[in-house]
C-alpha cells in the first residue's frame, strides 16, 4: 500500500493505519486506559523502553498512534504524538529542548495564546523569549540569538495578522546558531505548505483548526523532521544527550537517533509528568476530519479569495489583508511557499473604526460571532477584545493586530450566500 501513498490526497486516506486480514477497515478506538500483559518481566520492558507496545494511555495508545502516524506522513516528518490542544503541542514542542535559564527566539507575530503561553506562563518557569519582527533585518535577527538559545519559533500564517513567515531565512538563521526551527503549521496545513521541506525541524498544529474542521474536537500535534542532528550539538541539548536518570540513564538522542530522539523524550517524559493527552475518541474524530482535508482545504482557499476580493472593493471596507490576494505584502512570499493556497483566514477593517466593526459584527445572520476559527462553518472574532485582550497597545501592534481589525474564518458554505450577509451587514 505504502507505494501508492504519494499524493496527499491518497495520504490523507489510507496513511497511519493499514488494516490486516479480517481487521476492521477504519481506525479502532481503543477506549483503554490500561493494557494486560502476561508477566511482570514484559511490562517491564516497556518501562525501561527496551521494548515497544502499550501500558497506560496518557502516554500511549494504539487509536492516537495511528493518527500521529498519518500526520507524520502528511508533513513528511519521521514521527509524530497528539496532545490534548494546540496549547500542549507548543508547549511540549519548546519544553522539551528548553528549561530554566534558557532562552528562545519567536516571532512577535504569533497567536495571543501561544504569546501568553510564552511571555507570561514559561517566563515563570525560567526560560527567557526575544520577540522579534518576522520582517527584521538579518543583522537584527542574528542579534537575537544568545549563548543559551534553545530553539526559533514561528506561525507558517500567522494568526490574526496572517503575516507570511519566511520559513526558509528563518531556518538558516536557527541552524548558523545550531538550534531547531519550531514551525506551527496550522491555518496552511499540510495540504498547503510542508515546512520540512523549507528546513524546519519541528512542525506543530492545532488539530481543533482545519485538521478536526467541523468545530468538534480539541487537539494538537508534534512532528519530528528526523533531520535535525541533536548529538552535533549536544552541549546545547542535554536533556536529549546525557542520561535521563528516570528511565536508567538512557540518552535519547544516541538510543533513538535523530527520528525518533524528540517525540520519544516528549512522550515518556513531558507526557509522562503533565499529561496533557489526546483522548482516543477525539483522534478518531480528529481521523474523520484528515479524510476529507484536501478536499475542505481547497474550498476554503477558493471562498476566501472571492471574499477578500469582493471586501478590498466595497464602499465600507478601509483595508483588506489575505496574502492569496494579488497586491498583498505577502502574496509573493505566500506563492513561495503555498502555490496552491493559503488559507481560509482574511483580516479587514470597516471604515469608522472598533464601534462599527463590532456593530457590523452584531448585524451578520449566516457569520457567528465565535473564539473558533478554520473550520466549516463561516465565523468572525474581533481579536483586540478577545484572543488578544490580554496584551498591551504595544504588543498588539508588535502582532500586527489593530483595534479595528476583524477576522474573518471563511466556511465552506456556498461563496454568494457569505458575501450576501457581508453585504446586508455592511450596509447597515
């Protein structure tokens, strides 16, 4: 089967799981929290990771498997784990290689959640983060890197600003440093963009977006490049080279090699201690919604660009970001990267500022005012008084977001119904 697993639509199908004789065709949920086994000395094994199999699901389990497996496959990456939120992914993706003392470059532009995870949260535990413009100039970039940077940090788009990271001047800017690139891929997808090959290390997603798609299951994902080579830079990465005394003293990097190092260590350690898991009903929600990705993927592209050109021509419109549109910032950046199609995500502003955005807001019938974005159904946020309330006028223009900024999440609805409740909302 594995041969005729090339086209991401083909991926999206059959990659992860393939059923033996009298198995069941689609992916089982092992709604397990525990496994029998027939003596001490084999479940001991899976303790001291001499062996491979499963004993308890908030570290492993065969339906979650299947699934990480498959979005492995569809990022191109050697192995993959879910975790219980986009949150938990970018959490364990940048705890795993960075403790107190040390430091992180991000870009400024990111998700408010994930900057508050950042700024706020894993400041108290000691690691130090250098936010930079993902526009800066290579010499500012290279300043940002300090002796005890860990890791470079960024969004494929970034969420609500949709600023085009540029994956690849990035990636060389984390290697000269010998340090990874953390890419959380989530409003292109794979389907879009696969950074790996543009030479990120470490790809995360919120799976809740476009991968679940139908609003219905919160997750996350970590997938491992298997490229990036930890024991050339082991001074930099001890908790990957040098004993982990809870498991024997195993070092991860020379037991499991570059494939396999990263998401072993975040598995049976940082899932092990914070057990932020994945439930296996939710992964097989979450397998529902791979299926038909390229096909709702596509469709969203499709929608969002008659919409961002039909907002960029209206009376009522003062400006219109998408970088699918011709003329954007971005657009040339985006071709580069994403040929076939950004995303489903289009930032604009209504003429007379905050009041009239939200008033514009509350006038939509077939748009919901919603903290959800990317997945079927069509959805606006004003991010200034919600996902980034938290910030400050300072860190709200470092994001790229503006008081009169609305995101606007296209469904998959029919196009000329969407723009028809635009119409009547902007009018009013």
């Amino acid at each position: 089967m594995k041969d005729f697993q090339n086209g991401i639509e083909t991926k999206c199908i059959h990659s992860g799981y393939e059923p033996k004789n009298g198995e069941p065709r689609m992916i089982p949920i092992v709604q397990s929290t525990t496994f029998k086994y027939d003596t001490s000395e084999a479940m001991g094994k899976l303790f001291d990771l001499e062996d491979s199999g499963y004993f308890y699901s908030r570290l492993q389990n065969p339906t979650n498997d299947y699934v990480a497996a498959k979005i492995a496959a569809l990022e191109g990456g050697t192995a993959a784990m879910l975790t219980s939120s986009g949150q938990a992914a970018n959490f364990f993706a940048v705890f795993n290689i960075a403790s107190a003392g040390d430091h992180v470059v991000v870009s400024s532009t990111i998700y408010g959640g994930t900057f508050n995870l950042f700024n706020v949260t894993m400041r108290k535990m000691g690691i130090d983060f250098t936010f930079v413009d993902p526009e800066c100039s290579e010499e500012e970039l290279n300043a940002a890197f300090k002796p005890n940077t860990k890791a470079v940090f960024g969004e494929t788009i970034a969420n609500p600003a949709l600023i085009v990271f540029d994956i690849e001047r990035f990636a060389k800017a984390a290697h000269s440093h010998g340090v990874p690139l953390i890419v959380d891929n989530t409003f292109a997808t794979p389907v879009n963009c696969r950074p790996f090959e543009w030479g990120a290390d470490i790809v995360t997603h919120s799976t809740t977006k476009y991968m679940d798609g139908h609003d219905a299951t919160i997750g996350g994902a970590i997938v491992d490049s298997g490229k990036f080579d930890w024991l050339a830079n082991a001074q930099k990465f001890p908790g990957l080279c040098t004993p982990d005394e809870s498991y024997h003293g195993v070092v991860y990097a020379k037991k499991f090699g570059k494939e396999g190092a990263f998401i072993t260590k975040a598995t049976v350690q940082l899932m092990r201690d914070f057990g932020s898991v994945q439930s296996p009903m939710n992964a097989y929600f979450l397998n529902l919604g791979l299926e038909s990705l390229p096909l709702r993927v596509a469709r969203h592209c499709e929608n969002a660009l008659k919409i961002a050109e039909f907002l960029q021509s209206h009376k009522n419109v003062s400006w219109v970001n998408y970088p699918g549109l011709k003329g954007n910032k971005y657009y040339e950046l985006a071709k580069k990267y994403m040929p076939n199609g950004t995303c489903g995500v289009i930032s604009f502003g209504v003429k007379g500022g905050r009041q009239v955005a939200e008033k514009f807001m509350s006038n939509l019938k077939l748009a919901m005012i919603a903290t959800h974005v990317a997945d079927s159904r069509t959805c606006v946020l004003h991010p200034a008084s919600s996902t980034h309330r938290q910030m400050s006028d300072e860190e709200l223009k470092a994001a790229g977001v503006l008081p009169d900024m609305v995101r606007l999440s296209v469904g998959v609805e029919n196009v000329n119904d969407i723009i028809a409740d635009l119409t009547q909302a902007l009018e009013v």
